[in-house]
C-alpha cells in the first residue's frame, strides 16, 4: 500500500500516477507501541483520564492541563498517567486522535475533491483548505501538543500529512523536486503559523485559505477548480 511506507524514516518516493488501493488504515496518534487491543480496565482507565484533561482544558485551556493536574482530577497516580500517554504531548495528542482520524479518513477515503477522485491540484487545493479548518477548531490544544524539534516532522499524523501532499505534487509535476517543494507548502498549513496569522495577526481564515489556492496555482501552474467557484 502506497501509505505503508510513511511510517518509516523518509518520505517514500511514491509512483506520481497512482492512488492508493483501498482504504489506508489510518494512523494511530497514542504513544507509540502501544497495544492497540486494551483489556476493559485499561480502556475504562484511558477514557477517564482523557475525560479529566478534556475537562481541565475546558475550565483552564490547554495550558492547564498538566500530567500532575489529570492524575488528580482522575484520582489516580501521576505514574499511571505516564505509563498510559508517555508525557504531556502524548496526552495531548491522544485527546486530538478523533478529530485527527475523521481528517484523515476524509482525505485518504472520502468524496472528491477532498477525497480520491478529483485531478491531483484540485485535491491538494481541498487538502490545504481543509487542513486549515482543521488547524482552526482546536488550534489552542494543536499548538499545546505540539512535538518538540526532535519529534516534529516524525510525529505519525505529520508524516502522514506531508506523504499525502508529496503524492498529490508529483501527480501534478512528475519532474518537480517536491521533497524541497512540499516542506515550504506544509509551512502554510503549520499549526504555529495558523496561530501566528490568526491570532496575533488578525487575519480572518477565508484569507488564509485564498491564499493557499493561490500559493497552489502559483507552484503548479493550474489554477484549482474551486478556485473559479464564487
């Protein structure tokens, strides 16, 4: 399967006219190697705790939510809080693992042009927009999880992302360098740079999204479908 591959430590140089067969199984976002196939307890264990930070950040932010503050609004040991998400960002991004797989599963399965289905820039054009609505509605927790440096570009959904734009860009210019063109397109649609634009720039994300189709007309050389639609 063409998306197998992301898994491992470079982008894999996926065939420039092919989509991917089936269903990608979508990415697991908890800590890594953990078994998926929890007993009872453990799944009971994991939602309580998931259920107190979500509480926490709804009373404090994100910035609340500390491994000490969930262990005790669960009434648990701060080790048991450990053990199950590994450190703060693993938590976080377990409270993020819904929202993230309905993303994916929309842009590796769903209807076009977001979907399989729909020519290459059109689909890169609905990704962009679509990723930055999802960067939106819960931008404060996608910055409070972010990886640090070491982790960034290798956390799972990240990968996942950047393989996806890396497939569609060589659809649409087989001969373009895309593993230097994707890193400056994943720049537009970084959580931080969201944040940056949004929040203490101002700028409303019908702006943003604007300027993704016209950053996609400018590299590809096509102006997008929906890019003529009023």
């Amino acid at each position: 399967m063409l998306y197998a591959g992301l898994m491992s430590a470079s982008l894999p140089p996926f065939p420039s006219h092919q989509e991917p067969a089936g269903t990608p199984e979508l990415l697991e976002l908890g800590v890594a190697g953990q078994d998926p196939c929890l007993r009872a307890d453990a799944a009971r264990n994991r939602a309580r705790l998931l259920e107190a930070a979500a509480k926490l950040i709804a009373e404090h932010g994100a910035a609340g939510v500390t491994m000490e503050a969930v262990a005790a609004a669960a009434q648990v040991g701060k080790g048991t809080v450990f053990r199950r998400f590994g450190d703060r960002v693993g938590l976080l991004t377990a409270l993020l693992d819904h929202s993230e797989r309905t993303f994916q599963a929309a842009f590796l399965s769903g209807p076009p042009p977001l979907g399989p289905g729909a020519p290459p820039v059109d689909r890169l054009n609905a990704f962009g927009h679509a990723m930055l609505r999802h960067c939106a509605q819960s931008l404060e927790l996608q910055i409070a999880a972010e990886p640090d440096p070491a982790r960034r570009f290798t956390a799972p959904a990240r990968r996942l992302q950047r393989g996806h734009v890396t497939l569609l860009l060589r659809q649409a210019l087989p001969d373009a360098d895309c593993e230097l063109l994707v890193p400056a397109l994943m720049g537009f649609l970084d959580p931080v740079s969201v944040h940056h634009l949004t929040k203490q720039c101002g700028m409303p994300l019908a702006r943003l999204e604007a300027g993704w189709t016209d950053l996609v007309t400018r590299v590809t050389g096509v102006t997008p479908a929906a890019a003529d639609k009023p």
